[in-house]
C-alpha cells in the first residue's frame, strides 16, 4: 500500500491527491497570493491589526466626514437640542434650503470621539455647532456660515443645488427705509453721497457698496437686475421705502425738487432745506425833468 502521503494547507491536514498544487505566490497585504488564482490564506482580523488595518472609529471617522462632504455640496453637521443648529435651519429654511443639509450626530454614539476629532482637524479643537462646509471646502460655524449667509455667498450654489430663488438683494432692500448700491471708484456715486450728506443723511449707513472682484456679484447684480426691470444700467442704483428711484440723474433731478423731503424728515429727522431768502427790489432811479 502506498504511503498516503499528508501535510498542512492553511492549517488544514490534507493528503496529497486532494491537496491543492502548491503554486508560487507572493504577500500582498499579509496575504499569500498565487500568481494566477489569487489568495490562498484567509484574511483575519489579527492579520488585519497586524497590518495596522483594523476598522476602528479613529481610522474611520475621517474618511467618513470625507464622504459626507462629497455626498452634499453644502454640508451642515450639528448636535440634538443645539439652538444655533436650529437657527442656522430656520435661516437657510427661508432661502429655500432643505433640512436635508444637516447631519445629526449624536454625542452617546461610540464613535462622536473620533467623530469630533476628525472636524476638530479643519476647525481647531475648540469649536461649537454646527459645523459647516460647502463643495468640500470648511466654512465655519454658526457665525461664521451666517455672515456668509448674509452677504449672498451661497445664493448661486442655492440656485443651482436646491432651485432657491436667491433674496439677499431683496432682504438688504426691505431691511432699511433707503438703500444706494453703489461701486469703487465710481464718480456718479461719489457726488450723490456728496449731495445727501449735505444734507445731513448718515450716508454711512445709506450706502452699500459691491466690489466686482466679490465672488457673488454676478450673482447680486442678477438679483438687482430683477428689481429694477433694466439689464443695462450705471451705478448708483437707489431704493426708497423698497421703491425703485431711479440712477443717479433720476435721484438727483427728485432731490432738487425737494421730493425727498418729507421722506428724510420722517425716516432721518432730517429738516427741509430752509426756502431762500427773498430777494429785495432793486433801487429805481427816479430821473427829474431839468425844469422841475
């Protein structure tokens, strides 16, 4: 009878006729590989801590907020019962931005550590929520996403991502009793601040000037062109009461008919121009007749 020949696969006794041949292989990630039939040792998860490849929360939270961010364009992680993550919604919610933006964490959870460690990475180690990032990129927190907010940097994205009709133009007009959108270097809209604050306007809080090197205004000037019905026009554009006035030579010619001024008395506790002196009849010489 013929030696029945037996020896170890994998850590499997086995008899040669029902052995796998032996084929020549290499390690790839702690696992022997043939070169045609692919592993031949299991994967383990003692082969896996041996590689340094175990799947714990702390490896995995930042790939985990890495696909987060790719998964949402603007990206707002907060806490349960966080009242400046429901401020935050309740703010975006009136521009028209689901809630579907936010992402609930919850503190219990076993991995909210390496959670927070991995936001803690783009926001320091002390921060508060929510946490907010837009097209990959970390915004802030809740001021700072605010100011942004505020000032129209995400209108084109709301547009574009959730169909939002974009209202900062509108909100800045609504918000103060007049409003004069104005640009750098613009000489109109220099001599119209010239004219208002001789009157006694605080021009500072009248004025709101846009830089076309901002990254929103496009944006803000399309919002602006659907106020005003124009697509071509100059700056300074002016609002009154939310009223469209007029550019700069409409506003100038209303001012000089003293059609503002009720209006500035009302909102500015500005008075009238006092009328102008009459003026006295010039003396008549009276020319006598030689013989008188």
């Amino acid at each position: 009878m013929a030696l029945d020949k037996r020896f170890f696969v994998n850590g499997a006794l086995v008899s040669e006729e029902s052995a796998t041949p032996f084929l020549e292989g290499r390690i790839v990630n702690g696992n022997l590989v043939s070169e045609s039939e692919g592993p031949l040792l299991p994967t383990t998860p003692k082969a896996k801590a041996a590689e340094g490849l175990e799947e714990t929360p702390e490896k995995l939270a930042p790939n985990a907020l890495e696909a987060l961010m790719a998964s949402r364009r603007f990206l707002a992680i907060s806490l349960p019962d966080c009242p400046q993550c429901e401020e935050l919604a309740a703010a975006l919610a009136l521009r028209g931005v689901p809630a579907s933006v936010f992402v609930k964490w919850n503190k219990a959870s076993p991995e909210y550590a390496a959670q927070k460690a991995a936001v803690a990475a783009h926001a320091g180690q002390v921060f508060s929520f929510p946490q907010v990032f837009v097209d990959g990129v970390y915004q802030g927190g809740y001021l700072e996403t605010l100011s942004k907010l505020e000032v129209g940097t995400y209108d084109e994205l709301f547009l574009e991502e959730f169909d939002a009709k974009p209202m900062t133009v509108q909100k800045w007009v609504n918000s103060q009793p007049m409003l004069i959108f104005s640009l750098p270097s613009c000489p109109q809209c220099d001599e119209l601040r010239s004219l208002l604050q001789a009157r006694g306007l605080p021009v500072e809080k009248v004025f709101m000037k846009w830089d076309k090197a901002m990254p929103q205004y496009q944006s803000l000037k399309a919002q602006l062109v659907q106020l005003i019905g124009l697509t071509s026009f100059t700056f300074p554009q002016t609002f009154v009461r939310s009223e469209y006035q007029g550019s700069f030579p409409e506003v100038a010619d209303k001012l000089a008919q003293g059609r503002f001024d009720d209006f500035f008395s009302e909102a500015f506790g500005v008075a009238p121009p006092a009328p102008p002196a009459p003026v006295a009849p010039a003396a008549v010489d009276i020319a006598f007749d030689e013989d008188f």
